[in-house]
C-alpha cells in the first residue's frame, strides 16, 4: 500500500476553507503516485485551483495533513514553505504570473532567485535557454512578457515551472483558452517536460477530448460531493 517511493502525494482527513467566504473543501483519503500523469476534471468554482494551491503549500489546511513527498509542508513556516514550492513543484499558473517588468530568461529563472541558496551560475542560465529553446522560444528570451502572444507567454510559464527539475509539476488549466491545434501541443510539451525530468504531473482541464494518455483522472466535484454531508 501507501509507502514513500509510490505515492508522493497523500492527502488524509483534509479540510480547508477561506477565511472570507463559504467554500469548504473536505477530502478524506487521496494518493497520487509518483511519477504518473493525472488529470483532474471539474466545473468551474468546484475547487481545482484551490486544490492545486493546497498541493503547492500556497494555502495551508485547517486540519488534516497534506503530504507531500512525505513531508507535512503545513507544518513549516512560509519561508520553509516557499523554499519547499520553489525546489520541489513547479507551477503552471492560470493566469501565467509572470513578471511585467523581467525579461522572459529573467521570468524562467525567476523561481531561482526567490530559493535561498540558490546561486544563478552559467549552468543555471543555460538550462534556461535550453528550456526556452525547448519551448520554442530561443529567439526571444530578452522580450517582456507584453511583447509576446498569449500562447508564446503561457510557454515561458511553463519554461519557468521547469527551472528546478521539479519532482511535482502542477497546471492550472493550461489548455483552457487556446484552440484544438494548440491545446494539443502545450499538452504534449507539458508531458515532454514531465516525463524528461521524471516528474509527477497534475493537469486540470476542462476537455475530455484531452485526457488520452494520463495514467488517472480525479473527478474533483464527485471526490468533493462524496466527502461533503451537508
Ligand atoms: P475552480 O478553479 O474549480 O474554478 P476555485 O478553486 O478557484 O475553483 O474556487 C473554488 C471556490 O472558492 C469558488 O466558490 C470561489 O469563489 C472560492 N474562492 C476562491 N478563492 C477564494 C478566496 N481567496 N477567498 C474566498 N473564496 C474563494
Ligand atoms: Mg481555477
């Protein structure tokens, strides 16, 4: 069963809810496995990235634990918290979250710089350029995140959310507003990423057509419905 090497993510008696508002999240037993591939599907406002943000230790439980890599990352401080998120998970943000005023290589090695310890040598840099050349970006890495296309901007999140060789990669629906060609694309680079640095990726969509070579899909609303009484 459950043990260290196979899942890197356990989820036990968790409950979360906003300060301000009346969302409740309860979710009673989940494993994810490490190095599998898991969509998550759910209509919008059920919870996903709220999920995705508890998975990061960008939110904390109010009870329960939330394991990550056998490590309760509740229970560090936030600058422990962050250091964790910045070396272990790479993150595919919604709304992307770049930085306006960085170049896009600046961007990619943005969560470098917020690590401590971390020095940016010239390997780091490299890695860099090879991430935005992997994602089709070599010949722009000097622009800001406003001279490039949605499309182009949402590669440079990726980029970034590579940086670290990250363990977890989390994507905040990633395909949510592209076309089918390119829908498929991000999908296929987002698994090239994940299998290349032999992470564990959880992929929130919308579009079943897109759930063909995940190992699991996670229904978040009927898991959230199943744990809820009231
Ligand atoms: P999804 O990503 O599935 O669309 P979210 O996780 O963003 O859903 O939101 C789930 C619910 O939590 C929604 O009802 C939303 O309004 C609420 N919510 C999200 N963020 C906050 C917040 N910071 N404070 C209070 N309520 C929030
Ligand atoms: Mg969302």
């Amino acid at each position: 069963m459950a043990n260290s090497t196979h899942d890197i993510i356990r989820i036990r008696e968790m409950f979360f809810q906003y300060p301000h508002g009346d969302f409740r999240m309860h979710i009673t037993d989940m494993n994810i496995a490490r190095n599998e591939k898991i969509a998550v599907l759910g209509p919008s406002g059920c919870g996903k990235s709220t999920f995705l943000h508890l998975l990061a230790g960008i939110i904390v439980p109010d009870c329960g634990s939330v394991l990550v890599d056998d490590i309760d990352i509740a229970k560090f401080s936030d600058a422990r918290r962050r250091d964790f998120r910045n070396r272990k998970i790479g993150f595919i943000f919604q709304q992307f979250e770049l930085i306006d005023y960085l170049s896009v290589l600046e961007n990619v090695l943005l969560p470098l710089r917020i690590s401590r310890g971390t020095r940016l040598n010239l390997k780091i840099k490299n890695r860099a350029l090879e991430l935005l050349e992997a994602t089709g970006l070599a010949d722009k890495y000097r622009r800001r995140p406003g001279q490039l296309s949605h499309g182009e901007r949402q590669r440079v999140a990726i980029a970034r959310a590579m940086i670290n060789n990250p363990a977890i990669l989390l994507a905040d629906e990633p395909t949510g507003n592209l076309d089918p060609d390119n829908k498929r694309h991000v999908k296929n680079l987002i698994f090239k990423c994940t299998e290349e640095s032999q992470a564990t990726l959880i992929f929130i969509t919308h579009d079943h057509d897109l759930l063909e070579g995940f190992d699991g899909v996670i229904d978040l609303q009927q898991i959230l419905q199943g744990d809820c009484n009231d």
